[in-house]
C-alpha cells in the first residue's frame, strides 16, 4: 500500500476529490440521534456521536474515497469519546474508506514517536492511513512520522496555509528571504515529498493543508510542491467555491486532480437533516449533501 | 483561583521552579513496574504505566509545585491510554499537585472549542489547571483557551521557542520586519498576557514555551514578555545547566522567578531506579533525583 497512489487511483475512480470530514459538533447533532444532554460529560454523549458517525459512514460508502475525522470532536468526551473514535476509525477501514485523521499533532523526539506510534503503527487501536501535522517546531516533528509513512505507506499532511482567518497572523509573516512562512514550511518539504512519492500515479504521501480561502497562495505551493497532494479546507460551511478549492489542481489522466477537498459541517450537518425526524429523511438529506458537494467538485475537476 | 497567582506562590513556598514531567516510555518502564510485553498495543502496558505514574506522583508530594503529563506517551496507547491519564491526573489534583497537561494543541474554532472543552472546562474528564497550545494557525487559535483561562483561572503556555535541535527550521527564521518568527510569535501575545494577569502576584497566566537550551534568545522573549511565565524545558536530559534554565527570570520576593523548570526523564527514569528490585530501592532512586534537581535550581534562583 502507498497512500498517495492508492488515493489517487479511487479519486481518479469515483470522479471527484471530495473528503468527507466527521466533526460532530455536540450542539448540532439531529433530535434522531440525540441520547441524555448531549454535554461533552454526559456519559450518554458518546452513544449519540458514534450513532451518527456510523449512519454518516454508510452514507459515504461508495460516493467519496476517504473520510478526516477531527480528533477534537472526540477527545472534548474524553477517553471515552476516543473510544468511539477508535471504533468509527475502524469501521471505516472496514467499509473500505481510507481514513485521514486530522489531529495537527506536532512534538518532537520520543514525544512524536508516541503520536507516530498512536496512529500510524499497524494494529494500534487508532490505526489510520494518514494524519495532519503541525510544523511549528521544525522538520524533527515529521521523523518518527516520515519512518512509518515510508514502512507502511501512510500519508501525512502538514500544515502549510490554512483556512481560517487567523492563519495570517503568523503563516503570511514575510521572512528576511524565501517569501512568507508558509512557502518556508512547503520549501523545507520538497525532500521528503521526493521520497514518498508512488510508483504507480506519482504523487507523493507527503502532503500539505493549504485552503481553499487562500487560491492564489495554493498555486505558489503548488509551484513548491509539484507532486505533494494538498489537503484542501476551506470549501463549502467556510466560504470557498469548487473552483477556488482546487486551483492548486493540475491535469491528470481523468480531468484536474492534485489533492483532497474536504467538507465537512456541509455534508454532516446539513440543514434539511437538522430537523428529519426518521431514518430515512436524514439519510436522504445528507445524500442529497454529498451529491451536490460530489458534482460541484466533479464538475471543477472537469468531469 | 488564577493559575500564575497559585502557582507562584506555591514556588516561592516550595522554594524552586521544578516542574515534574511525566513522561511514561514504555522501554524505559523499571522491570518494578512491568506487566506484559509491554508494547502500546498490549493490554496489560495502560496498568504498568498508571501505577508507575501514581507511585512517581506519591514521590513528588510536598516536593513540586506542578506536574507536566505529556499526553503523547498516553495517547500512544489508544483511548485505553488516555482513562489512565485521566486518573492520573484526577490522582494528581487530588494531591493538591497542579496539573500542566502538554498537549501541544492548535486547532481553530469549533476544533480548539473542543479542545479547550476536553481539558479547560470544569468537570471535564481531562481536567486541568493549565495546557501547552501550539501557535501555528494563528491567534484564533487561542480564544476559546483564552475565554476558560478569564473565566475559570487556568493557566496557558504558547510555543515561542522550543529546546529541540529543529526548533530553528521556523522559528528562528527572521521576519521581514520584527525579527525571528519565535518573536513575532511572543509579541502577539502581549495583550492576552495583560489580560490574564494575576491579582496578587503581577504574574500572568498567559505563558510561552522557551527551551533552556536557548538562554539568550529566552532573555530577549522576556523582555517581550515581561510578566509571562516562562515553561522552560531542555534542562537536565537535554543538556542545559539550571544557570541556563533560569536565565529568562527576574528578581521576586524570595529569589528569582519567572516561571517553571521542566525536568522529565531526569525525575522519571534516573539510572539508579531503572534496575530497582524493591519499591524502597526505586523511592529512593526517584527521591534522590528530584531532590538533587530541586537544590540545583534553588540555588540557581538563588534561595
């Protein structure tokens, strides 16, 4: 297994870069789902949150290649709520969905070797395919996590230009040379994106998040970063259009491709599913969701 | 309570600026303690680490003001791994120890909300006094750490600058305008620092991170940050002398002071407990090493 050529070629299969993000944010899980008062130390919360996560799942089979759990959403529930994020993980490895966990874990040395460990080890209980990493504290981060990538053909996405409005407070910083932090951080990845690159499509398991509130930034990565695949945020609840999320896209065997776009809240939580008082109203308003997410990007693509 | 109120009068008490780490390495785990294989994956490793880590804890009683889990070593073990840090740290609380949970989380809105929910919000399962927070997304990153720190009186440490060899790939960088990146970082902070200043003490509860391996640049984020405290690790395993470690901190009512001294495998693994046969032989090893680091740094802060 190799994360990126694997990606790639389901991508390339099922028509669009869509990733469906699991954030379920407490306050917004439907009535159909709700157990006790839904506070994050309700013992009853983990029920609802691994209820709608599974139903989510089965919503996704087939229609989008990988899923990005937001550890968060989890760990706000404590041990327990990782729990079910080990068992939601698990679940969707088992229905064949590649799983990209967004954890923006970032330590160093023994304490990165933990993390590595935690998810990018075959048989630890929260096993992934791929994670998010946060840079801040240099290239030493990425070591434990580049190892297991390269043994087990795992991908990583590192955090480059995100999506929020903050992310200029440091990212857009201009340094003494070499352009802004965030080109820095993508210009000191082109090494390791060169060893993890696949044999198959090309495209390297090492990526990085650049959002899709910032296409112009996105290109001068992409110029950085020619074969990384960009983990794409930003898209759909934030703001950003299909052809904005993938302009750091660049032409592939079956129309533009180049990375992930991810949505989440969007296909979660959308509005004609906050009020479905059955099964079968909810599954259609979140198919409806990922339908109309799956064209818009499908379109973008070119297909 | 306000963290920097409690905690600096607790270290003028207790006499020095030693935090404990608790840094659980499997492979460094005294036979004393071992159960099972002890690989992350093995059921047995999450007792081995607890009872390692209460019998440190029983050790560290009247001697340090605060303890600092890293939640790596925990997570590493799955969500079996983070109920053991959960009762750890209720183990610690109940001890009348602080609890400084190095979590190193940066994420943004309703993510960092959750975050800060898991760890910040009273009666959470992961309750704690205080959180390392990671500024790479930017200053959103912080508010709703922020918020709970005004309203709950907890206490929050940004990296600025890190003891690891790669701290330098970023955060050294110099700006175009303000110097390094490490610096940019700390003088966002100056208003949050004002904020979440102490009543009593003038300390603020806003803190960076500032490695001892790197005391000159650590005088200079004082300087940015006058009344911040510092967490200061790299001492001791690392390599930089209690002098070093201290550097950052200024005259207070009963010696220098500025913040805490972090020593981790230093407390946790001295060579002497990791050969232990008997509980009195590893008490003793352990009660050696934190009394040795403790007379160290009250003299370095001149007690």
């Amino acid at each position: 297994m190799h994360f990126a050529d694997d990606l790639m070629v389901r991508t390339r299969e099922i028509g669009h870069p869509l990733c469906a993000g699991i954030d379920p944010h407490l306050a917004r899980i439907p009535p159909l789902f709700q157990r006790g008062s839904m506070a994050p130390t309700d013992p009853a919360t983990p029920a609802a949150v691994e209820a709608l996560a599974l139903a989510f799942l089965d919503r996704l089979v087939g229609r989008v290649a990988v899923v990005k759990p937001q550890v968060a959403f989890f760990e706000q529930m404590g041990s327990a709520g990782l729990a079910v994020l080990e068992r939601v993980m698990a679940a969707a490895r088992e229905r064949e969905l590649l799983v990209l966990l967004d954890a923006k874990r970032g330590d160093i040395g023994s304490t990165a070797e933990g993390y590595a460990r935690a998810y990018l080890e075959p048989g630890a209980a929260g096993e992934v395919d791929a994670i998010t990493l946060n840079p801040y504290m240099g290239l030493d981060t990425l070591a434990p996590f580049a190892e297991r990538a390269a043994a087990y053909g795992r991908g990583l996405f590192v955090l480059a230009k995100t999506s929020n409005p903050g992310s200029g407070d440091l990212q857009d910083r201009l340094l003494e040379k070499a352009g802004p932090v965030y080109e820095a951080v993508a210009s000191s990845l082109t090494e390791l994106a060169d060893e993890l690159t696949g044999p198959a499509t090309g495209w390297s398991s090492l990526g990085i998040v650049a959002g899709a509130t910032y296409p112009e930034q996105a290109e001068r990565l992409r110029a950085l970063l020619p074969n990384a695949l960009f983990l794409i945020p930003g898209y759909g609840a934030q703001g950003a259009s299909a052809a904005e999320a993938v302009r750091s896209f660049v032409a592939g065997p079956r129309g533009l491709e180049g990375g992930l776009v991810n949505s989440s809240r969007g296909l979660l939580f959308p509005e004609a599913a906050a009020s479905a008082e059955s099964a079968g109203a909810w599954e259609g308003a979140v198919d409806a969701a990922i339908d109309r997410a799956s064209e818009e990007l499908g379109l973008a693509v070119g297909r």
